[in-house]
C-alpha cells in the first residue's frame, strides 16, 4: 500500500539507511481516541523528562485540583508536573519507574468530580502576547516531548540569538511500528496541531513551517492539506514511508537537506522539530491554560484482544488500560513505546507519563541468545546517523568506553535498525547504551572530582 501511496504522489523525500519493518499499524488505526477509564487512584511520578527531577509541593492530606502543580521544575532542564484528577494528596510513594529504578510519585485519591485549578481549562485571549509570554506559559503547563523523547518544550523553544530557527517541522511521521495515536490525532483534531503550529511559529519567531506525514498516512496527509489550505507560513509534506523517518536528525535532513551536526542539535541548523501531540499540548496550554494532565496513548500488539487509542490521564495505572483492552493469555513482552525504540518491561505495575505514547504488547519474547559479528556489514549499510554499529557493540562488550567514544557511540539515535537487521541477533543497541551510561558516569565522576578540587583551593 505504502508503494501505491508513494507511486500517486510522485517522489517523495527521505534520508540514507533505514529499513522497512512491517508496520502492524492495522491493528488499531481504525480505533478512534476514547476516553480511557479515569482511576480512583494516581500515581504522579516526580521524574517525566529529561533534565532534573521535580520537588514535591503537597504533602499528605493537601486537596488539589485538576492542573493543580504538585511538583516544581527542578531547573531550567525541568518541567513542572501537575495533579490529572482532583481529590486528595495519599502521601508521596517510590514506584518503579519505566527505566527500572524507583522514582517518588504524588499519590493522589480520586474524589471523581474533576474540578479543575483556578483558571485552567477556560478560553484565553492571547493574541497580544510575545515569546516571552508564550514560552512561559508552555513551561507552567509542564510540557515535554510526546512523541517519546520527554524534553522540556520550553528548552527547545529558546534557542540563543545566535541560533535563529528559519524552519519549524512538526512531526507526523509516527514510524514507530504499532503506534497510531499521533495519526488518529491528526485525523480527529487537525484544527489544534495548526493553531499549535502558529503559536510555535510566534514562540520562535519564525515564518515558515511544514507538518510532515508519512505515506503510509494519505487520510491524514489530505486532511492537514485541507485544514492549511491558503495558509501562507504553514505547508505539508509526504515523506517515503521508512523507519526511523520521524527521528529528528533524519526529519531534517529529509525535508530541507540540512546535516545536524554530531552531537548538535536541530537549532544548530536552523530547525526545530516538534511531534504533532506536543504541538496540540501547545496549542491547549496557551489558548485554554491547560496543563499537560493527559495524553494519547495506543495500546495494542497480538497480546491485546481489543486495541485502542486512548485518552489516558498521566498517572493513570498501565494495569486500568489493560484491563479495558483486555490481554490474551500467554503473551510474552510488554514494552512501553514501539517495538524498535520502545522499553521492554519486566512488570506492568506501572503508569502513563508524559513519554508513553504506546504499551505494547506481544505473544512472543526474544530467546536472548545471540552469536559473535560475522562483518556481514547490514548494520552499516542501514545505520541512519552513518555509525559502525558492529564495531561499537563490540568495543562496548569488551568495555572499550573510550574507543567506543572516538568513534561517535554518543551520536547512536537508539532507532534500533542495527539490532532489526543483524543475522547474529546481536543486542547492538543494549550494549551501546551501555556504553553510554559509562560514558555519562565518568563525565558525572571527573565533574564531581574537579568540583572538589576546586573547592580545596
Ligand atoms: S548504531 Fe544507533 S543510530 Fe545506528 S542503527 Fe544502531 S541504534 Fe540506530
Ligand atoms: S549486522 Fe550483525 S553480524 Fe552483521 S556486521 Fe552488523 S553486528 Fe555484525
């Protein structure tokens, strides 16, 4: 289908390497959005994004309300967290955290009359405000990346003066095998991504904007053509359907041919990429000052019996959306996200945060088992950011970390296309990031070590 789509539009832009894995999208992209089952209890854990935790702001015993702030930014890398239901602060509990350490979380009991915070959640006019403005109310609102990187959007909305953006790209690529939320959205709610798109344009003051769709999407690429129709900043575009199209590096390269540099980021060339969920959570934070208390969620693989795309408030138990899908005895993996970027999950005592655009779940687990490189060399022929991956997994099984460093393991996007193609079923992406881990862990040591010294003098 995908090759029929792309043969109707004529040639359409992509970037080098890459793989084509089935998409199984059929499975939920006919499922509209529906609200997902509001709990009597949740968990709002105080570590969402990237960058430093939150603090806790309520204490056992607090009323809060919907958009409530329970947890302050813990920095400018930072994000606030808000209360998704109103009713009473439990007390403040350690609960594991999706990368498998525990993480202190707001407990909060349910009082099911979903009162909204002072202020939330009602029209604003502002039309007059500036960047500043808008920036800072994108921070109040705690919004992070949705399509599953969780950096703090107001970060990315300040670029230095010496790094204007001339191109905002927002993302609905949606390349991850399985996920169809960010479609759904776009075919439910296209009016909130535009009017999100001009408030990014006005954040960054920037004039020109192009909302990407793969072409595996032509429903949602024609109605976001519809509703930009005669729209004089903002245009889309139909991108080769190929994983990992919608990682920002090979957004950017793909639709303006512009390179990010290693260990740069999109604003060193100009660009600045936000995924679509993000850009209607924009769009809700200015124009309704409505914090981020809820996001969409698809939950499905073989091990679902009703697939679906919810609605879900961020704290919601992943066990509340599982029941209401139901799980088919027997299914063997759960992993929060897609099958190539996504975690695989030892339980699913877990809950939706800001990053959980998809629970996956499948009849079938990896054997674990894998055999030594053959230099069979797919691995570097598909690598999109143009790495050895072969040579870094095993630099990193001998813990080579420096090695692995000089040869650009930091600039390894994580897409997992090495580990898709290699016959030896090496675990290439696992031991890169292990590598990184290192790597981070001696910057962190050396810092503190220096720190030290500095302070004896
Ligand atoms: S080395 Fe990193 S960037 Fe390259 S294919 Fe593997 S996971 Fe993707
Ligand atoms: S695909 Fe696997 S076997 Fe082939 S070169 Fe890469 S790591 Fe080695």
């Amino acid at each position: 289908m995908a090759h029929a789509v792309a043969k109707s539009y004529g040639t359409l832009k992509t970037f080098p390497g890459g793989v084509h894995p089935s998409d199984r999208k059929e499975l939920s992209r006919d499922c509209p959005i529906e609200d997902a089952p509001i709990p009597e209890r949740v968990y709002i854990p105080l570590s969402q994004h990237i960058g430093a935790p939150c603090k806790p702001v309520v204490e056992k015993g607090d009323t809060v309300r919907m958009g409530q702030v329970v947890g302050e930014a813990g920095g400018f890398v930072s994000a606030p967290v808000h209360a998704s239901v109103s009713g009473t602060v439990a007390g403040i509990e350690e609960r594991i955290h999706i990368f498998g350490a525990k993480v202190p979380c707001v407990v909060i009991d349910n009082d099911g009359r979903d009162q909204w915070f002072e202020g939330c959640n009602q029209p604003v006019d502002y039309s007059d405000w500036d960047h500043d403005a808008i920036r800072g109310k994108v921070r109040q609102a705690g919004l992070a990346g949705m399509g599953g990187a969780t950096f703090p959007t107001h970060v990315k909305f300040s670029p230095p003066p010496e790094k204007p953006i001339d191109t905002v790209i927002i993302n609905g690529v949606e390349c991850e095998p399985y996920l169809t939320c960010d479609y759904r959205l776009m075919l439910e709610s296209p009016q909130r991504i535009i009017d999100g798109a001009e408030i990014i344009l006005r954040a960054v003051r920037c004039n020109r904007c192009i909302i990407a769709v793969e072409a595996n999407k032509p429903d949602a690429y024609e109605v976001m053509r519809e509703y930009v129709s005669g729209h004089d900043k903002i245009s889309v575009e139909m991108l080769e359907v190929k994983y990992p199209q919608g990682a920002e590096k090979q957004l950017i390269k793909a639709l303006l041919g512009r390179e990010v540099p290693s260990g740069g980021l999109p604003m060193d060339v100009g660009a600045l990429v936000s995924n679509v969920g993000t850009t209607a959570a924009v769009y809700d934070a200015v124009a309704l000052n409505k914090p981020l208390i809820e996001r969409l969620c698809t939950v499905t693989g073989e091990g679902v019996e009703r697939p679906s795309n919810f609605l879900a408030r961020i704290g919601t138990p992943l066990t509340v959306l599982l029941e209401k899908t139901g799980m088919r005895p027997g299914a063997k993996k759960f992993i929060l996200g897609g099958p190539m970027m996504g975690l695989a999950q030892f339980t699913t005592d877990l809950v939706v945060i800001k990053g959980t655009s998809g629970v996956l779940v499948l009849m079938e687990a990896d054997s674990g088992e894998y055999e030594n490189c053959i230099r069979c060399g797919r691995c570097v022929d598909a690598c999109p950011t143009y790495l050895i991956p072969s040579e870094l997994s095993i630099l990193a099984e001998a813990g080579e970390w420096e090695a692995a460093k000089e040869k650009n393991v930091l600039d390894c996007i994580e897409c997992g296309v090495c580990a898709y193609v290699c016959p030896a079923r090496r675990p290439i992406v696992h031991l890169i990031k292990l590598a990184k881990a290192e790597l981070l862990r001696m910057k962190k040591e050396f810092e503190a070590k220096k720190k030290a010294a500095e302070a004896k003098e």
